[in-house]
C-alpha cells in the first residue's frame, strides 16, 4: 500500500522550459540595455559562465543551480561591477520565472485528492530550497505538501540513493511504500526504483513505448484521484 507520493517539480508539476524561456529572454533584454549585449554574444557568455560556476563548485551539488552564482561569473567575464547587476539579473529571472508558471492541469486536483486520501505528499528537486518552496507556493500546491527534500539540503543531486534515502526518511514510512513521480528517466524514475521506491513515469504527454518497467502518467488529469495509485502501482 502506497502511504507517501513524492513529486519532482520542475517539468513535472508545471512547464519549466517554458518558463525559463522567458526569464532567459528577460535577462537578455536587461543585459542588451545595459551592456550593450545582443544574440548571440549573449547565449555564449551565459554557457561560459555557467561552465566558469560548475568549475568552481562542482557538477553534482545544488549551488550548480544558483543564478546569482552564474550571473555572478558573467559580470566578471564582461568586467562589469557586481553590484546592482548580479542581483538585479537574478531577481530578474525569478521573477520571471515565478510570473510564468502555471501548474500542470489536474496537479493541484491530485495533491488534494492525495491529501483527503490521508497520504503523506512529498517533494524531491535537484535545487536550492528557497526558489523551490517560493515556486510550490506560486502554484497554489504548498498547502498539500508535507515533506520538501531539496539536493542543497541532501548534498547530493538525483539519482544519488542518499537523496531518494533521506525522502524516505521524511516519508516515515518503507521505500516499499513511497511512489516517486517525474520527468526524468535516469533521475526520478530508475534513481527512485534503484533505492527501493515505486518509480513513477511523468511523461508530459508522451506516448510511453510499450513494455516499460515502471508506471507512466502522461496527465495528471488522466491521474485524477487517490484511487489512481492502486491501478498502477
């Protein structure tokens, strides 16, 4: 019997490639009018300074995400002061970002069809934890979430089995009895399976080759309700 459901969120509760399309472009524009930096200096740059962060802090840790710590190297690779441009470029995407969101339809259905259920609901996300809850409250799904386990508090990023352990751990229950549900094959659904979980397939309206090992939800709408698990777990 499934007692706690544990979601990735981005590109699984709402689009993030979308929404990130758009703070991109926001920060485009804000660079454009202040430095003078258009297409495609701009885009080179940008992957110079993620790639300039990643050396200095690692692949597999959530600082990997900050932005501040990106637009960060991107003012010292064009020589320009930090201050106000490092965090007026971050406030710019997350703003952006956070304005743009809308969660998948059916999502908040589910979470409170989960939560009447009595079953724990659970979040696990590869990134820093105070964007992530900010996003959980934009999309109106924060009030159902009993459990948040972030890679910045785990140490480690999915598919790590220390970072699917520690969501157990919050879930207060077996891994045998957690279901883990997200966009990602090799992190969400083959991590969570490879630490004892029910991995769980979103595929954001992909049609699922045949003969899969585990569950897929192309909709949460096609989820709808509580009862949805024992069909497919």
């Amino acid at each position: 019997m499934i007692k706690a459901v544990i979601f990735d969120i981005d590109n699984t509760l709402y689009d993030f490639d979308r929404a990130n399309r758009y703070g991109m472009e926001a920060v485009q524009d804000y660079c454009a009018r202040s430095f003078g930096l258009e297409e495609p200096h701009f885009q080179k740059c940008y992957r110079k300074a993620w790639h300039m962060a990643e050396q200095r802090v690692g692949s597999d840790t959530a600082a990997i995400h900050n932005r501040m710590l990106r637009f960060q190297c991107m003012m010292e690779l064009l020589g320009q002061p930090l201050f106000p441009h490092v965090k007026t470029l971050a406030c710019t995407y997350w703003d952006t970002v956070l304005e743009r969101m809308e969660p998948y339809p059916g999502a908040a259905e589910l979470f409170r069809s989960l939560h009447e259920s009595g079953i724990r609901i659970g979040v696990g996300t590869d990134m820093t934890a105070y964007i992530q809850y900010r996003k959980l409250e934009e999309l109106g799904l924060s009030p159902y979430v009993d459990m948040v386990v972030t890679s910045e508090e785990a140490g480690v990023e999915k598919p790590d089995s220390k970072f699917f352990g520690l969501c157990v751990e919050k879930a207060g229950c077996p891994a045998g009895e957690c279901a883990f549900i997200g966009d990602n094959l090799k992190k969400d659904v083959q991590g969570s399976i490879d630490a004892g979980l029910h991995g769980i397939w979103y595929s954001q309206g992909k049609e699922p080759a045949q003969g899969l090992a585990f569950p897929v939800i192309r909709s949460f709408q096609e989820a709808g309700t509580a009862d949805w698990l024992k069909a497919i777990v």
